[in-house]
C-alpha cells in the first residue's frame, strides 16, 4: 500500500520531486518507471525479491531494546538493527531491488554512486549475485576515509572510480555516475542509492526500503504490545529514514524524528539541508538544498561520508512542509559521543550516520518508547573515530 503522501503521476511531493534531466535521460527514465509499475504489480517479481530478503539479506532484522543505553537517554530505546543486515546495513533492502528490476529488463551492465561506501558495497553484492558487471563512482575524499568499503568493493567484482572534481565526495560521486549513464544508457542500470534523484527514483528507493517500517510496527506491537511514541532516523539522503517512516505515516501518535548532520555547527561546516536549505534543483529533482544567494550548490560537511550530501530526498522537504515529522541536527562532537556510548553500554559500534540520530535521543528530551533506525554498523568508522578522537 503506497502511503497517502506518495507521489503524484509527476513524481511530485507537493512542490518538491519531478524530473529535471537532459533530454537524453528523458526515455530511460520512462523506461524505468514502466518497468516498474508492471514489477511491482507482478506477484513474481514481489516473490523473488522476498526470498532474497529473505535468504540474501537475512531479513527480518531483530528490533533490539538498548536497555542500558535507555538508562543514559532517560527513555525506553529500541533498536531496529538493520547493522545486521547482509553487508552491513540497509543499502542492501535497495540495490537487490533495483538489480533484480535491471536483470528483468534485460540491462547488462549496472553502476552506482557511494558516499561512506555501504551503497557501493551492496551493489557490488547484488551485481555479483546476478552476474553483472559494476562501476561504482566514489569522491576521493570518501576513497580515503573509507579504504576498507573500497577494498570490499573491489573483492566484490566491482570497479571503482574515485572522483576529484569539487568538493570530491557523494555530490561529485553522483555527477560522475550521471555522466555514465548518459553516455551509455541503452544497456546501462544506475542504481541511485537514497530518496533523491529524478522520478522515479525517490518512490522507487522508499518503496523497496519500506520493509524497515513494515518489520519495525510489527515487531514493536509483538515487542511493547502498541506502538512507539517517537520513531527517529538519520537523514542524509534519506532512504533509510523513508523506509522506516513509512511503517507510521498513518499512526498520528507516533512523531517522526530525522536528524541531519550539523558537522561543525549550523553557524559552520554541516550538512544540514532541511534546517538550513532553500528550495532548488540537484541531481533531477526539486528539494531543499545548500545553495548560495546565486544558486550555485554549497560543499556540505559532516564526519559521516554517509551524510554529507547538500541536498535531501525531495519527500523528506515534503514531510518537513507538512509538519508529518519533523528535523532535527547534531553535530560532529555529539556523534562521536553517541558513537562511543552505544558501544560502551551495548556492545554496539554504529555506523557514524544513525549515530546522529542517537546523539539526537542523548539529549534526554525524548519520553516513552523511542525506535531509532539503526541503519548500519561502524566497522567502516573505526578509523575516522579513531583519528577524530585522537585529535
């Protein structure tokens, strides 16, 4: 069941979506969309993507109450570990979708952009799985900040290209893949990695990661016997967030939570675009973006390569409009904090993304039973959290 803010025949959330791209994307992207209305109204398609959930994935992940991570936050704490998830995190829900739908359409070659590199891992996986030949764009900063995704990337089968132009991280790594896929777009499969990008990508990243909500409602009724009061999620992009708000888009007692990257401060450095944007164009889509006075787009920053994307999935501006959840930041420094708590009281290193959303939760301003989104797990920020902390 599409929730009732999906969006329009235009990919349309309210102002926010649409497709703004060269003529030359134009019918690949037609494609994509008839490609998708006909899988997701196929029961075969909704089959085989269940049993590779099921048996790939290793789904459902477990709903895990942090109890004495709940004493430090002053509320009951549930964890929907998608860490656990195979790969690591919930990239995978995503790009077993997306290739399985390029297989299907009889795409012989996929590529993908990544930011922290969970995204570039998971397609390497499913592209492996299916036999396909990958290319994953990478910024060179994320290259060297995220070396072990790299080295993974590579064990997979997958190529990856590291991205010098700009601020050389996901916005850049994006560009890159754009240009890929215009100059070969006749056999080619782009596997967006989150909610942005032109329609249909954004319902199409949200739906095959709705599975979070769906297991997440269900597992907190068997778990509390009701629902939560909070549901909170890191946003950079967004997908994991969307997939997890939309188990509760109709429960109006639960408050929808996202937490952005204020990196440095909002005063500073961040990676804030719902708080801190303005409407604007980026990557094929109208959201909230960094932008100057002039348009051009701003470089974000956050110690998370997951999260510092200058712009946002174009339904999370739309739930910021609408008030159905609101936007909350947190900095570097509460992060890392987060970070070093869940470990210590849990015996859980996060991933530094979803450790935002737990530093939000820190902050002792939440009550009742909050469910936070743990999107991965922090094998990948062993390193940076060891050379911030040195520092």
């Amino acid at each position: 069941m599409r929730p009732e803010n999906a969006p329009d025949h235009a990919g349309r959330f309210g102002e926010f979506g649409g497709r703004f791209v060269p003529e030359a994307l134009m019918r690949a992207l037609d494609e994509l969309e008839r490609a998708w209305e006909k899988a997701r109204a196929d029961a075969s398609f909704g089959h085989e993507l269940d049993a590779l959930l099921d048996t790939v994935v290793g789904r459902p992940t477990p709903l895990y109450e942090a109890k004495r991570f709940s004493e430090r936050a002053g509320a009951r704490v549930l964890l929907k570990r998608e860490d656990l998830a195979h790969t690591g995190a919930h990239k995978i829900n995503n790009t077993l979708g997306q290739v399985l739908l390029a297989a299907r359409m009889g795409k012989k070659r996929v590529i993908a952009e990544t930011g922290a590199g969970q995204h570039g891992v998971a397609t390497a996986t499913a592209a492996a799985y299916f036999g396909l030949p990958c290319v994953v764009y990478m910024g060179a900063t994320d290259v060297g900040r995220q070396h072990l995704n790299v080295v993974r990337m590579e064990l997979l089968g997958a190529q990856v290209v590291p991205v010098e132009a700009g601020s050389a991280t996901l916005k850049d790594a994006i560009n890159e893949a754009l240009r890929d896929w215009v100059a070969n777009v006749e056999d080619t499969h782009y596997v967006i990695g989150s909610v942005v990008g032109p329609h249909p990508y954004p319902e199409i990243v949200a739906a095959l990661q709705t599975v979070i909500g769906n297991e997440a409602r269900a597992q907190c009724h068997e778990l509390t016997g009701g629902l939560p009061d909070e549901v909170v999620a890191c946003v950079g992009g967004g997908s994991n967030a969307a997939g997890l708000f939309r188990g509760f888009y109709r429960d109006e007692s639960v408050a929808l939570v996202g937490v952005e990257a204020a990196g440095e401060g909002l005063n500073g450095r961040h990676g804030a675009s719902i708080t801190k944007g303005t409407p604007g164009v980026l990557h094929g889509a109208r959201s909230l973006v960094l932008q100057d006075d002039e348009g051009l787009i701003a470089h974000a920053h956050s110690i998370s390569a997951g999260l510092d994307y200058p712009g946002v999935g174009p339904e999370h501006a739309w739930l910021a409009a609408t008030g159905r959840a609101r936007y909350e930041s947190a900095t570097d420094e509460e992060a890392l904090e987060a970070f070093r708590i869940l470990g210590e009281t849990e015996g859980i290193l996060p991933a530094l993304e979803p450790a935002h959303a737990l530093a939000y939760v820190l902050r002792g301003k939440t009550e009742g039973t909050v469910l936070v989104g743990l999107s991965g797990r922090g094998d990948k920020d062993v390193a940076t959290v060891a050379s911030a902390l040195d520092g």
